[in-house]
C-alpha cells in the first residue's frame, strides 16, 4: 500500500481515543443507517494530524466494519429490507465506490468541507419536515404507478446509488446521510426499512473504496480498521436502538445530528478562511 508509510509515521492520534471515536460513531451509524463518516471525519480531522483526504478515505475503511455489523443487526433484529430498490442502488454504489476516491484525489479541501455542509444541512431541513409535519413528504416524489414499473426501478436506482457511492467512496461518509433520505424522498421506503437498505448496499461500496484509498495513500490502514472493529458493538447498539423509535422520532434524531455536525463544519471552515 502507498498509504504503509503515512501509517508509521506522525498522524497523531491515540489507540484509546480512536477507539472511542469508533464506538460512538458505531452507534450514530446504526442509528441513521449509515452516515457514521459524518461522526468519524470531523472527529479524526480534530483528534489526529492527517490530511484531510486521508481523513476522509481512513473513514470508509471503518465503514466496512459500520455496515456489515449493522446490517446484521438489522437483520436480525427484525429489520426490514427493500432489496427491489436496494439492488440497483447496490449495484450503483459498488461502481461509485471505485469513483470515489480518485474524484477525492483531485479535489480541493475547502470544496470537500462546503459539498459536506451543504448535504448535511439539505438532511437536517428534511428531516426537520418530516418530524413537524409529515404530510409535507408523506409520499414518495415518484408516483407509485412509476416506482411499479421496473423499467424506471431499475435504471433509476443504479443511477441515484452510483451517485451516492462516488460521494461516499470521496467523503467516507458511508452514504446513510444520501441513501437515507433518497430510499424515503425517492422511492417512498419507510425510515426504519431505508436505514438498514442503507447498512447493506453499502458493504461492497466501502469495500472497493477501501482498496482505492489504500493503493493511492489517502487512508490510514492503521486508524479505519481499529475505527471498523471498534465500532461494530456501537453500530449493533445503535440499530437496537434505531428500530426501538418512532419513524418520526427517529427522524428528528437524524435531522438534529446532521445539523449539529454541519454548525462544526461551518465553524471550522471560518477558521480556515
């Protein structure tokens, strides 16, 4: 790997505190789905020297350890999956996973934190909705006739999750803050079902993210995998906890989350400038 050198050398850090860092951002990701990168970048971006690109490509290491825990989890825990739209997000976010990293490569820290800001604050207000009122997006965007047909299903849903996949595999966010919001807004999934689709379509994604990274030395070997081990017992908590709440407890819960990790970003964007 060209990240091996990174890895020995001053990225600061500690073992305890990226093992917290894990735990919590396991539980935040079982919570919401998936998403646990927006936990892991600001946290590791705080608490270690790396750039970050490899703050962002160490996070989609730990969102293989975030996934697969969680989507067992869900699984049997009695969680639902919609695998008719999940497939062909799935197959999309698999291909947006190799994407990703080399779009991360090239791209401009500043660029990095505002696509981050923005996308967290679109969830937040969305979220925000749902939780006052629910009618305002009670039903899919797509008429139901249209999601029926899978001409439309499939196509569409390869599309939306290689979109997804690429930022995820870029930002190391592990796609929950989009997927989420795509299956319900989109497709009309239900919460509870999108967040555990979510946990699953995006295995392979981190999968080939990871590797992508690793050989072009834009994550730390080291950090995601203690960040992925550690965080596998939040992440089962965390789903627990998930299908425990209301659809619309659980989505106000999202929203605030969300927001609170953009107001971080945007303060330390200010900081910068």
């Amino acid at each position: 790997m060209s990240g091996t050198a990174h890895d020995v050398g001053s990225e600061g850090g500690s073992r305890p505190g990226i093992a917290t860092i894990g735990v919590v951002g396991g539980v935040v990701g079982g919570l919401i789905g998936g998403g646990s990168g927006v936990l892991f970048v600001p946290a590791l971006d705080r608490f270690t020297a790396m750039t970050r690109a490899r703050v962002h490509g160490t996070s989609t290491i730990a969102n293989i350890g975030v996934c697969v825990a969680g989507a067992a989890a869900y699984a049997v825990g009695g969680g639902a999956l919609d695998l008719r739209v999940g497939t062909g997000m799935l197959v999309g976010g698999t291909v947006g996973g190799l994407l990703g990293p080399w779009l991360l490569a090239r791209a401009r820290e500043t660029v990095l934190r505002v696509l981050l800001i923005a996308i967290l604050l679109l969830t937040a207000g969305k979220f925000t909705l749902d939780a006052v009122d629910p009618t305002v997006f009670g039903h899919a965007l797509v008429p139901a006739d249209v999601l029926a047909d899978p001409w439309f299903v499939v196509p569409t849903t390869v599309l939306v999750g290689l979109v997804i996949g690429a930022w995820s595999g870029a930002m190391g966010l592990g796609g929950g803050l989009l997927a989420v919001p795509a299956l319900v807004l989109l497709f009309g999934v239900e919460l509870h079902v999108a967040a555990g689709t979510s946990l699953l379509m995006f295995i392979p994604n981190s999968i080939v993210g990871s590797v992508v990274h690793a050989r072009q030395g834009t994550a730390s070997a080291r950090w995601g995998w203690l960040l992925g081990l550690t965080a596998a017992p939040g992440v089962i908590a965390g789903a627990v906890l998930g299908l425990a709440l209301d659809a619309e407890v659980l989505g106000l819960v999202f929203a605030v989350f969300a927001l609170l990790m953009a107001l971080r970003e945007i303060l330390a964007l200010r900081r910068r400038w």
